[in-house]
C-alpha cells in the first residue's frame, strides 16, 4: 500500500494558532532529539511571524533558535515559509532581500524551503523558490486556498502548473489558512492538480475550525495525496492542524504504511500538555461545524483579536455585524483570499467601517495600495464605486502606479558594516530599538524548568478570590505567600513565595 509522510506543524502553525506564535525556544529543545526521531518527512519551523514575535515580543535571537534546533534535529529536514515578496512586511520588498532572506535560511540550517502569496501570483513566489532551489535544498510552492467565485479549481490547476513549469518546485502545498477545505471539494481538487503536477508531491495542510479537517485529509490520500500536514496532539486541532496521533491511526486502519512512532509523539504530547499547564496557555480542543465561517473565512487568530478590539471600543455587540461587514468587503475587493496579510486589510477596513459609521471614509495605507495592485495582480477587480471612494479618501502620498522598489542589500550592509546578514536582515525589517532590545535581554534561556509540586499548588492556591494567606508548614519549615502577593499580583505574573525555616537544610 502506498507509504503516507506526515510534516510536522507543532513547532510552527500549530502554537501560532493556539498561543499566537509564544511557543519559546526553550520550550522546544527539550524535545527536539524526540521529534527528530518519530518519523516525521519534514519539521516545519518557521514562517515569517516566528522571526517577529521572537524579536519583538520573547526577545529571542530567531536565527539562533533555527541553529540550536538544527543540532539536536540532524536526520528530519527543517522546513521554512516565506511569504511572498513581503516577508515581515506589509510591503513588497526588493528582490534582493529576498535572495539574501532565502541565503540565510538554508546557511542556518532549513533544508526544505517555500513561498506563498495571498493572490497566488506567481511572479512574487519564483524569487525566493528560485534562490532556494540555486542553494541545492527541496523547494515547495503554496497554494493559498479560498472559497470564492473565482477560487475555482481551474485557477489552482494553472498555479500549480506554472510553479512546476518555472519553479521547478520538488512539490505543491494545498494551504488552506483558514479551513474551509471540505470532503465535497477535495474531490475534484485533487485528482484536477495531480493530471498537472505528475510525479511532483502534493501536500495537503488545513485546519480543523470546522471540524471537517481530520475527513478532508483521509479523502485526499484516497484520491493520491501524498503528505498531509499535522501537530502532535494535546498541541492540535481547533484553530490548528489535525492531530498527527489520530490521522496516522486513520491511515493505517485503511492500509497505508506512515513511519511515525506513537509512544515518542506521545511523550512529546505529555511535555507540551505540562508546558501549558505551568504557562497557563491553551490546548487544542475539536471545533464544532460552524456554517457561518464559510461566509467571512477568518482565521481563528484574527476572531480573538477582533473580539478585544471591539471591547474596548465599546461595542462589543457588534461581533456578528463586523463578520458580516468582512464578508462584504471581500466581495467588493474582489475576492481576496483571508489570509496574511489580506486578512488583516479587510478586518481593518471594517472595524474601521463598523466603528466610523461610514462606509471607506478612512482607508489604510494598505487597502488603497491593495486595490491599486501594489501587492500583485487581483484576481477580480475592485468594485468600481468602491475603487473611487478607496483613492478619494486613501492617502494622496500613494501614487496610483506602483513602482518596484530599488535593491537594498549593498546600502543595508555598508549601513551595519560590523554586522552579520542574518543581523542585517532583522534591521532591515524591525525598525527603531527593536533589535538592540533583543539584544540587550542577554543569552537566550535554552532549558526549561518545570515547577516543583509544591510551586504549582502555591500558584494555583494563589489564583483562588478572597485569599489573605497561604502557607505550607511542616516541623520547623515554613513556605508562605504573603497577603500582598495574592492581592497585588495579575494572575499570570509569578507568585511571590518566602521560605522561613529555623534550620540548615
């Protein structure tokens, strides 16, 4: 029976769904020689947001993460994602930052590496699978799934084509961000993008917040799939991808031969499940079907975000109104899939719409650069009446033509001359302090440290309402947390703990 690889998304999609990308490097270290071991085809690592949030938020240097993982993981291939011409930005980058972000990602240690763009203009993606593919490593071209009228299957055939065609990509990778894949669709999706791609693989990488996920992926083995994209469970399913542990045994209760090793995966499962539990983060939990996610197809991340954002203005009532407003958007738009960065421009545009009162009176930057095709060639064209309002009330700085922007690696580098490119390219893309402040936090923590029992049952004591005091005593030995750690401490900030004792120990 034909063999099924399983790519591993738990140290990259599977925490940005779950616990917006704070999955941090000590966290995976522990683990890594396990994973390394279970079979997997391929380890996804990174796309462009793990590079931002290790940066701005964990403080972490991400170029040193991809080393440190490289030396335990010395068997599986490290995957990357770039995406598009725009890596971190919004903008389109020049073409030489991204040669030299796709350089730095296979000298670092990545060995599979793969575009995608949100308008599946190919033309954006050939400039990093091109330098990857000159490097000597395997090269995939992403298929960025929407539902839409002109998201046909004719349209991903002739994607799928040409990537093969000019790329030369070692495989195609159905994405599809926001899980709207279902059995009904991967029945004529497959088999259409298997008659043009031939001998080249064709992976398969969802998400489960419909729920239709774990069914979509045994039909599209059926129909000649060839890996499917998965995270190792309780770090699966919901906003994230199916669990690798059932979708193997689903596979082999139907004959197909998968190398994994359950006992290892589960082990890796038991060491995430503790770090959630100590960091009070989330674990995934199955979706139930939800018919309305077809209509405005956000990402699971975008709905929390919008969620907060509509509490502090006030309105939170208007949740289902601002969905509806998104799904008209995208209409007029014309047909942009949900997914970064396009996401984020529509959601915008309509928290802006609900909150104005008035439909495109104020336009970002990015929607007006969208609509005038800054960022590649639409699919559809824009509204017209709606094109009118988005340049009469855009910014009069953007020019109505765009202009591809000039090389900047030999500027970049006589500006930082004592750096490395992997520094110079963290300059490039985070403005101001941002990088010196990554610095300045000191050597990246690269062991993680499970509390003690006793740690735990003070901590969880400690969240309890109406507390004035907690201790442990036993004999001459006395651990207390004082009234003014439970009463002025958030619930997630470490708890504060004496110890008194009257004797050596």
């Amino acid at each position: 029976m034909k063999r099924i690889g399983i790519i591993d998304t738990t140290l990259r999609d599977a925490h940005q769904c779950l616990w917006a990308t704070r999955m941090t490097t000590a966290m995976m270290l522990p683990v890594a020689e396990k994973m390394d071991a279970i079979g997997f085809d391929q380890i996804d690592l990174a796309g462009t947001i793990q590079f931002d949030v290790c940066v701005r938020y964990l403080k972490e240097d991400p170029w040193l993460r991809v080393r440190l993982m490289r030396e335990r993981i010395r068997n599986t291939p490290l995957r990357a994602l770039m995406r598009s011409k725009n890596l971190l930005s919004f903008d389109i980058l020049p073409d030489d930052i991204n040669e030299l972000w796709a350089e730095r990602l296979v000298a670092n240690g990545f060995r599979v590496v793969g575009v995608f763009d949100g308008l599946n203009d190919v033309d954006n993606m050939l400039v990093g699978i091109r330098k990857a593919k000159s490097l000597g490593v395997c090269t995939f071209g992403a298929l960025a799934f929407s539902l839409s009228p002109v998201h046909t299957d004719e349209l991903y055939m002739r994607t799928a084509q040409d990537l093969v065609a000019r790329g030369k990509v070692d495989a195609i990778m159905l994405k599809d961000s926001s899980g709207l894949l279902t059995p009904d669709r991967i029945r004529t999706l497959v088999p259409a993008l298997k008659r043009v791609i031939g001998d080249v693989s064709l992976e398969i990488h969802s998400h489960c917040l419909t729920a239709l996920a774990p069914l979509v992926y045994l039909e599209a083995v059926k129909l000649g799939a060839d890996q499917l994209h998965a995270s190792i469970a309780p770090l699966a399913s919901g906003p994230a991808q199916p669990a690798s542990q059932m979708v193997v045994r689903n596979l082999r209760a139907q004959g197909y031969r998968i190398d994994y090793e359950q006992e290892l995966a589960d082990q890796v499962g038991e060491h995430f499940r503790r770090v959630a539990e100590q960091e009070d983060l989330p674990l995934g939990i199955p979706a139930e079907y939800d018919a309305f996610h077809y209509e405005h197809q956000m990402p699971g991340g975008m709905l929390s975000n919008f969620k907060a954002q509509l509490v502090q203005a006030g309105l939170a009532h208007k949740f289902d109104e601002l969905l509806e407003e998104c799904s008209r958007i995208r209409r007029e738009l014309g047909w942009p899939i949900m997914i970064t960065p396009f996401s984020q421009y529509v959601g915008t545009q309509a928290v802006l719409n609900i909150v104005r009162g008035e439909r495109y009176a104020i336009v970002p930057d990015e929607v007006k650069k969208y609509a005038l095709g800054y960022y590649g060639k639409l699919l559809a064209p824009v509204d017209p009446d709606v094109l009118d309002r988005i340049i009469e009330n855009g910014s009069k700085q953007i020019s109505l033509k765009a202009a591809p922007p000039p090389p900047a690696v030999e500027a970049l580098r006589k500006q930082y001359p004592s750096a490395s490119d992997d520094e110079r390219l963290l300059r490039f893309q985070f403005p101001g302090l941002q990088v010196d402040d990554m610095l300045a936090a000191g050597p990246m923590r690269s062991a993680y440290k499970f509390n003690s029992p006793v740690v735990q049952l003070m901590e969880a004591l400690a969240k309890r309402p109406r507390l004035t005091r907690v201790y442990i005593e036993k004999g001459d030995t006395r651990i207390e947390i004082k009234s003014d750690n439970i009463r002025g401490k958030a619930a997630n900030d470490p708890v504060g703990v004496t110890t008194e004792t009257r004797f050596e120990t």
